[in-house]
C-alpha cells in the first residue's frame, strides 16, 4: 500500500490459493480491502480505478482472475464535504472506529438544507470525529435516519461506507428496535393498538404528510398507553416502519389525537387552552412535538455486538409530566 494526492494504492498479485478460495473478483477484493463494501468496490471499478497487469482478458468483478495476476487498487482520498465543520455540543452515548450514537436535542436539525445550512448535527459531527471516513466520494457522516427537527432522542450516525450500508440494510429490513414517547392530546385511548395506513407528502401541503397522499408507502405504528390522563395521554410508540412524520401523521390523522404542541399536526394554543394554565406556565414558549426518541437497538453491523441504547426525555417533556401527575 502506498498513499499519494490522489488517495492510497494497493497491489495484489493473485496466487493459487486465492483461486481456490474466492469464486468473484470483488469477493477477494472484499476481503483484502477490509474497511470498503462491495458496493463501494464497484463503484471504484466503474471508475477505472481497479487495473490488473498479466490476466489475457479484460477483468470483470463476477469472475476471478488468473494466477499471477498483478492487480492495482486506488482508494481515492474523499473529498471534503459541501458542509463545514461546527464546534456544537453534542451528547454523545457511544463512539467506535464505524459509528457514533448521539442523543439529539430537540431543536437541532439533522442534515443541512435551505433555510439550515449551518447548526446542524451533521455540521457537529464533522467537527467532532477526527477519523470520520466518509461515505461515498465526500468525508460526510453517514445520515442513515433522521428525526425531524423538534423530536429529541436516540440517533446512528455512520462514518465511513461500510458502516453505513450495513445499517441502511438493517432499517430497509427492519432488523431495528424503536422506541419513542410522546404526549397525546385526547382521552379514553384504548390500552395499546396498531396504526396501519400509508404514507406519502401531502398533496397540498409540501411541509406536511399525508395518509391520504396517491404515492404513499405503508407504515406500520404500535401504541401503549403509559398514563392517561384527564385531557392527554402519555404513549409509548413502537416504530416497525419508519417513514417521515409517521407517529405525528398517525395519531393526528387516524386518531384524530395529535402530539402536543406539533406546529404541523396540531394547534399548540388550542394545546395550551386544553390542558390548563399550569401546564401552559410548564410549557412557557417551548415550541417543539413533546416526541422523544427513547430507545433504539440493532446489532452491529461490523463488530456484531448487540447494541441497545435508552435515554430520558428533555427536562420539560419530564416536567410536563410531573405536572400532569400532580394534578
């Protein structure tokens, strides 16, 4: 392996025993190239950056090559992300070489974008992981899921290819646990149930989802009810799909029972009225869902290890619900 400008170049020549071993050219590469996916292997191919020296025929990556082949890889250097890096305080609950568990605040968006270019959590972990890898061409965290700006809580961020794909393969399959709480306008929920409907952008609204939008996709929300209470309910909700907004979408819209204080989904004065001027003086000029995050466990996709990750929500969500109890 040797590292210039234009990234690292490796050399393998193949052997006997690789021929016995490996059956495809990007099986062996795989292997050798310890930190990059075969998605990523091939990409690089696409790119001509994988040359071979003594093989008769043109290489191909679903063949092996022959024995003594002379094969030079160049892992370009990744370029540097459109975003720039923030010193903004994170609360960090894990950290290896392949991926970061944050607590987001409610607030922080995640990724930049018109109107949020800077400020954002993906803006705090490129100032945070000093070995962050990157994913694709660019050294950018790999955003795998995101909770929208007001929603605090649990969130895998990748850093480098390999990382990511495999977490992308774990939500599409839905090999994740997702857990969040909320408070619920509304009484008498029954104990526990499941939300089932598709989902898709409103057809009116762009900022907002719809149940009722024409390229909906199905998605799938369990509920159990923690406490209830006079005029809202504290709910435990269990994602098995994760499409934008689907717990707010959900309780607004097939319960008619929307999150407290969603600017989108609800009325948060109305809110405010229904559930009486101590709460209201709690609440004060919080303009956020009172959605958290709670839990979210998956199996490692590199290390394999079991991870499950849980933190409390905000200080007012909780004070909110010492109120609520008290009366």
């Amino acid at each position: 392996m040797t590292a210039g400008d234009d990234g690292e170049k490796f050399t393998f020549v193949i052997t006997e025993q690789d021929k016995n071993e490996f059956k495809r050219l990007d099986q062996y590469l795989a292997s050798k190239l310890k930190d990059q996916s075969r998605s990523y292997i091939k990409m690089i191919f696409e790119q001509g950056l994988i040359t071979a020296k003594n093989n008769k025929k043109k290489i191909e990556l679903k063949k092996f090559p022959e024995v003594g082949c002379e094969l030079t890889v160049i892992i370009p250097t990744p370029r540097s992300a459109d975003a720039q890096p923030e010193d903004i305080p994170i609360e960090i609950l894990f950290e290896d070489e392949h991926l970061i568990i944050i607590n987001k605040a409610a607030g922080m968006v995640v990724h930049p974008a018109p109107g949020n270019y800077t400020g954002t959590l993906v803006n705090a972990i490129l100032h945070h992981c000093k070995d962050l890898q990157g994913v694709g061409d660019q050294k950018r965290p790999g955003i795998v899921h995101r909770l929208d700006k007001g929603t605090s809580g649990v969130m895998v961020v990748a850093k480098n290819q390999k990382t990511h794909e495999g977490l992308v393969k774990l939500f599409s399959t839905h090999d994740i646990e997702r857990k969040y709480e909320c408070v619920a306008m509304g009484k008498k929920f029954d104990e526990s149930g499941v939300l089932k409907s598709t989902i898709g952008r409103h057809p009116q609204n762009r900022l907002k989802m719809s149940i009722e939008s024409k390229d909906g996709k199905n998605a799938i929300t369990y509920y159990k009810v923690i406490t209830q209470f006079s005029k809202v309910a504290h709910l435990e909700m269990t994602l098995e799909t994760g499409r934008t907004h689907q717990i707010r979408v959900h309780l607004s819209q097939l319960l008619n029972r929307p999150i407290m204080c969603d600017p989108l989904y609800s009325n948060p004065k109305e809110n405010l009225q229904r559930v009486g001027k101590n709460i209201a003086a709690i609440i004060g000029n919080y303009e956020f869902p009172f959605l958290h995050a709670k839990l979210l466990g998956f199996v490692h996709p590199i290390t394999k290890e079991k991870m499950l990750f849980e933190t409390p929500p905000p200080e007012i969500f909780q004070k909110v619900l010492e109120g609520l109890r008290l009366e």
